[in-house]
C-alpha cells in the first residue's frame, strides 16, 4: 500500500479508518480541480469579486529610511475581505464543497480569522456552520466570535486540554468522524492529514503567484528576503510558493512568546523543545514530552499558539530551503506601534511576528536589496489585547462605562 | 497465538467480551484493582490504554479519563510496568491500545521488543492505518504479536479485506461513525455492515462503540465473535463503585 502525501520524511495521513473514504473523496475531488483548467479561474474571479484580490503590494518608504537598509515591502493580506489571508484557503475550499455537494462545513479557529472566513463562505454559499474554538481563545479574540455568530455560525467553545488551537483541531475532527456524509472540514492552516497542507498550500500559493510579478514590475528584480510568520504556516507557503525556484532567502517567524529558554512560546522549527512526532492526523516537528505528550504553548498571538507545524515547511527547514526564526511577545506589540506611527498600518499580532524579524534584520541590509513582510492579516481583532499591552487609559475608562450601561 | 486462544474460548462461549481501561484512571491503583474485578467478572481478554494528550477518536467519556490519567503525571513508562504486572498476574491476554505518537516516540522496535517480554498479545493504534505502519506491521510480526485494525461503517468489502490482509488476531470493528461512548442503535443497518464485515474475513470479529447492555451483547450473538465494553465501565466506576462494574460485566452473559 502506497504512503500518501509525504514531503521527504514529514505529512502523511495518520487517520482513524472512518474517516478514510472521506479523505478519498476528497482528494479526488481536489485532483480533479486542480486538472480543470476552468477552476483555478473560477477561483480567481470569485477572489477578485468577492474578496479584495489582487491584494497590493506596499512599498514601505518611512520605515525604509527609519531603518536605512533594504528596501522594505509590504504583502497586503489584511485587505482581503474578513481581514486576512484566511479567505484565500476558506473560499477555495468552498468551491470543492460545492463540487462535493455537502450543506455543512465546519472549522477550527485560534484568532478567529479562520472562523470568520469560514462563516462568511458558508452564509454566501448557504452551508450550516459549526466553529470550534479553544476556550482562551474565545475569550481573547472576542470581536471575531461575535461576528461569527452574527454571520449565522455556531460557535462552539472548546473546555478539553490546552483549550486553545490543536484542541479545537481535534474537537472539529470528533464532530467530523460523526457527520462526514453532509460535512466538510475547512482546515485553517497547512497542516492535518493529506491532503490538507498540499491542498491549503494550493490556494494560498495565490500570494506568491502575486507578489513575484508585483515586485518584479515595482522593481524590476526580486527581492533578497520574503518574510511570513508561521503559526500552521499556510500564509508563508503562500509567500514562500512564488519564489521557491528564486535566489531568494525565505524566512519563517514563529512566536517566541516570553522567549525560546522559557517554556512558554510556540517555536516548532527554531526552538530545542520540538521533536519528530504523530499527532493530529500528520507527522511533523512536535512541541511535546520525551513520552509524547503535546506541551503547553503560549503566544500573544493565538492564530500562532500551536503545537505543531506544516509538514511541507518542517521539508524545508530540513532541507535548508527556508529559515526559522522567532519573535517575542514583546518584540511584536512593539512591531505593531512602528507599523502604526511609520506607515498607518495595523498588522494582526501574527502577522507582527513577520515584521518583527524584518525589522531587526532590515538594517544590516544593502539599500540595493528588498525584503517583503507578508500582512496576513489587519490588527482590528486584537483592540483588547494591544489596548492592555498599551495600558490605554482611555479605552479602559470606555469599557468600565460601557460596562455601566450593560449592567444599568 | 491469540486468535486460537479466542477460538478456544469461543467453543464453550456464544460471545466473548473484551473490556477496556485507560492506565492511571482515575488512578493506578485503582485501575489495577478495575482489571482484576473484570478478570472475575470473566472477561475473556482486555485492553489497557496508555494515555495520550490528543486521543482524536475518543469521545468525552475516554477523552477525559485519559486527560485526568495525564494530569495525574502518569507517564509511559509507569503504563508498561503496569502492563507487565498485570499480565504476570492475570491469565488472560491483554492488548495495549493507545495513539502512534507514543510509539513513535518510545521508538517502535524497542516498544514491541517491551511488548514480547512483557506477554502482552497485540495492540490497538486507531491512527495508524496499515499504509502508515510499515515498519510496525514488520516490527509486530518479529515477535508474532497481533496488529489489531479497525473496520468501519464506511470501509467498503475491497478496504476491507485489504486491511485483513495486514491483521492478526482479530478485527476491530467499530459500530457506527463517530468516537467512542456515543448512542449506538443495534439496528438492521448495523448487521448488514456485520455481514460485510464477516465476508471479508476468516479472522474473529469483535464489535465495540456503545454496546452497554445485555440486549446489545444478545444482539451481537452469532454475528460476531467478541463484544467490547468501553465507555460504560468508566461511567459505572465513576458514578458508582469498582465492585459495580463487575457486577454489570456478569450480567451481561447471564
Ligand atoms: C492574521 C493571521 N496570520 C497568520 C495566522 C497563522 O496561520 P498560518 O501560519 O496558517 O498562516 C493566523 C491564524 O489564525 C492569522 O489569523
């Protein structure tokens, strides 16, 4: 029997046996996409009409001078709609729902973005949708529940284990295991079983397909590093997929939360703390024990608070294709405060991981060069979390009077 | 070998029943004294989980036992001196059931090398197809230790008896989709899935998701070999006693 969906020693399909003739369908259904000349047109039109693409590509020019090396450029995914690269995945697979003639998907969410896509695809392409969130989450990425639920999704909080990310991955699963005859499971990110980083990979590679031809006409040449953070990591195969046969450095940054030598971070790829593992339907590179037990992870930011990583960029760490690097909770709240005062931009605090490390790496850099930071998503959904980073006085002083209000 | 023990039992029994603990819940102590109330209770043979922090396709009842079991601190190691003990003292076989990241990380040669000499008969990975478990399937067969697969509802006859190809001792046959400790309904639906299940094999069949009373266990005769008993057992230690369970395990082939 033939093992599927390999990326040299990592991906894989490590699935309980009911789910096995879905996982088949699937996969043709997607073979069959991909070898229909007419879908990834259609899947063009429906991200130019529906969402925001092509998505524009920022020249930075403030903080250019601010840190005076390379050039720096500004991928903008925020501008999708729903606010992030999550849509590109989302409406993609909600073709292949169609295709498939199922009525219900559902998802798992860390930020949010992935839920809020997900309800968005399912009230236009009129699905029943289930969320699953971690408990943390849901507290921490409130705004983005609301508007789930205002969409018409059930948002379903998830109280087992490290109630955050991977235990609303396997929440989704259990409900997937039950209801796969009318169901389909929208992953978030380019992990699980295969054929979902090869398949989520497929339609975020929209960005890179993009960006290499938005440089190229801005410049003229390519640019000396691409930079994308890594929560699951589809947002960087989408970057790193335009430029993977370039002479260009791809650069990967994971949370390093309260520091690598801390125990409390989720650095799969840079950190001592991952090993080779089996979880969650893939092999990767694992936060866990020496029994394999998953570890507790932290970030600031939730859609990066996750134990494993994409089998396809562990291939290219191993590989030495891509690098991996980390940045600190409060590296990125201050990578958030440049991109606002310089530029006016307001980066999800994933996506600040990306800026973080540019920044850091931007000025050693030759004024010939560019580098680009992929903003996989816009910073609205973080307002609770970067108001107390910020110790705001005055959102503080609304809150306690709308609280007031509520309780009036 | 244990499919010829199970045809041994089968000669003077209309079903077997096999019966599941997850280690360290909700203590070791008291998951030793469970074992060796099913044991009286006449068990034909057991499968002891070692917990796992994500079991993907175990329902809330197993999903909680085994989280509990963890956060009590047990580790591998204490489950395979558990295991050993066990199976020095009890005469019945005992499988270990657990996810292919504990095996993978003990090293999947070294952890059948710790089966064989402990006497343990075989083992239960629900996320380990036979396309991924290469180097288990050979690693098992070495020590003629039996890789138990699982069929389910929407395996077709050709998955099947492909997945017959690669199982020793018996098949797992889980009653419907979905995890563990849910409703099943022991319907016309299910045994022409049994049929099917039966075709494609000559090895005994056992059938396990929701059986949690006799008129499940009566159903389930002549149909298949064994009757697995998962979920509610955990539910009567935790509700009632330990005495309890096997009190319910007796009375489900009086
Ligand atoms: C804005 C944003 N960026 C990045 C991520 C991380 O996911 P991935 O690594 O799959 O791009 C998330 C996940 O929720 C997100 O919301």
């Amino acid at each position: 029997m033939l093992k599927r969906g390999y990326f040299s020693n990592f991906g894989g399909a490590f699935l309980p046996e009911v789910l096995t003739a879905t996982f088949d369908e699937l996969e043709q259904v997607f073979e069959d996409a991909k070898a229909d000349p007419g879908f990834w047109k259609e899947y063009e039109h429906v991200m130019s009409t529906y969402s925001c693409r092509p998505t524009p590509l920022t020249f930075a020019e403030n903080l250019t001078r601010h840190f005076g090396g390379a050039k720096i450029y500004i991928k903008r995914e925020d501008l999708n709609h729903t606010g992030a690269h999550k849509a590109n995945n989302v409406m993609g697979q909600g073709l292949l729902v169609k295709r498939m003639g199922k009525s219900r998907v559902i998802a798992e969410t860390g930020a949010g973005q992935h839920g809020v896509a997900t309800a968005t695809m399912a009230a236009r392409y009129g699905f029943d949708c289930t969320i699953y969130m971690g408990e943390v989450d849901v507290q921490r990425q409130r705004p983005n529940v609301f508007w789930m639920q205002r969409l018409g999704a059930e948002v379903i909080p998830v109280k087992d284990g490290t109630r955050i990310l991977k235990d609303a991955i396997n929440e989704a699963f259990r409900d997937w295991v039950s209801n796969m005859e009318h169901t389909h499971y929208v992953l978030g990110t380019a992990c699980g079983p295969h054929p979902f980083p090869e398949m989520v990979s497929y339609f975020q590679s929209i960005i890179g397909k993009e960006v290499r031809s938005q440089i190229l006409e801005a410049q003229g040449c390519l640019p000396k590093r691409v930079y994308a953070c890594v929560g699951g990591g589809s947002n960087a195969m989408g970057l790193f997929s335009g430029f993977l046969n370039d002479p260009v450095q791809l650069v990967g940054v994971e949370a390093g939360g309260h520091g690598l030598n801390s125990g409390k971070h989720a650095s799969r790829l840079c950190s001592q703390d991952a090993s080779v593992g089996v979880a969650q339907g893939y092999k990767t590179y694992f936060l866990q024990n020496s029994d394999g037990q998953m570890l507790d992870t932290h970030s600031i930011a939730a859609g990066l608070d996750y134990v494993g990583v994409s089998p396809i960029l562990a291939d290219l760490k191993e590989n030495g294709r891509a690098r991996f690097e980390a940045a600190t909770d409060s590296e990125v709240v201050a990578a958030v405060d440049l991109a606002m005062r310089k530029e006016g931009l307001i980066p999800a605090l994933e996506s600040a991981h990306a800026f973080a490390r540019a920044f850091q790496e931007a000025a050693e850099m030759n004024p010939e060069d560019s580098l680009i930071i992929n903003q996989s998503g816009r910073g609205d959904k973080d307002i609770f979390t970067v108001a107390d980073a910020f110790n705001d006085p005055a959102w503080q002083q609304f809150i306690k009077q709308k609280a007031e209000q509520y309780n009036a | 070998m244990l499919e010829s023990y199970l045809r041994e039992q089968r000669r003077h029994k209309d079903i077997l029943l096999m019966t599941h603990i997850v280690i360290g819940y909700p203590s070791l102590d008291a998951s030793f004294e469970i074992i060796s109330t099913m044991v009286d209770a006449g068990v034909d043979l057991m499968e002891l989980q070692i917990p796992f922090s994500e079991p993907i396709a175990d329902g809330p009842v197993i999903l909680r036992a085994n989280q509990k079991a963890l956060a009590n601190g047990v580790t591998v190691k204490q489950c395979l001196e558990f295991a050993d003990k066990a199976a020095k003292m009890f005469k019945i076989p005992f499988l270990l059931m657990t996810y292919y990241n504990i095996l993978y990380k003990y090293g999947v040669e070294a952890f059948t090398d710790k089966m064989a000499a402990m006497g343990i008969r075989g083992a239960i990975v629900p996320d380990l197809p036979p396309e991924e478990g290469q180097s288990y399937l050979q690693a098992m067969d070495d020590h003629k230790l039996a890789p138990i697969f699982i069929y389910a509802p929407t395996s077709s006859l050709e998955r099947m008896q492909k997945i017959a190809g690669y199982a020793r001792g018996f098949i797992y046959c889980v009653a419907r989709k979905g995890v563990t400790g849910q409703q099943t309904s022991f319907s016309n639906e299910l045994e022409s899935y049994l049929a099917r299940c039966r075709k494609s094999t000559q090895l005994p069949l056992a059938l396990g998701f929701g059986v949690k009373e006799k008129a499940d266990v009566d159903f389930l005769k002549g149909k298949v070999d064994i009757a697995v008993i998962g979920s509610q057992t955990i539910r009567i230690v935790d509700k009632k006693t330990i005495p309890a369970a096997g009190e319910f395990l007796r009375s489900l082939r009086d």
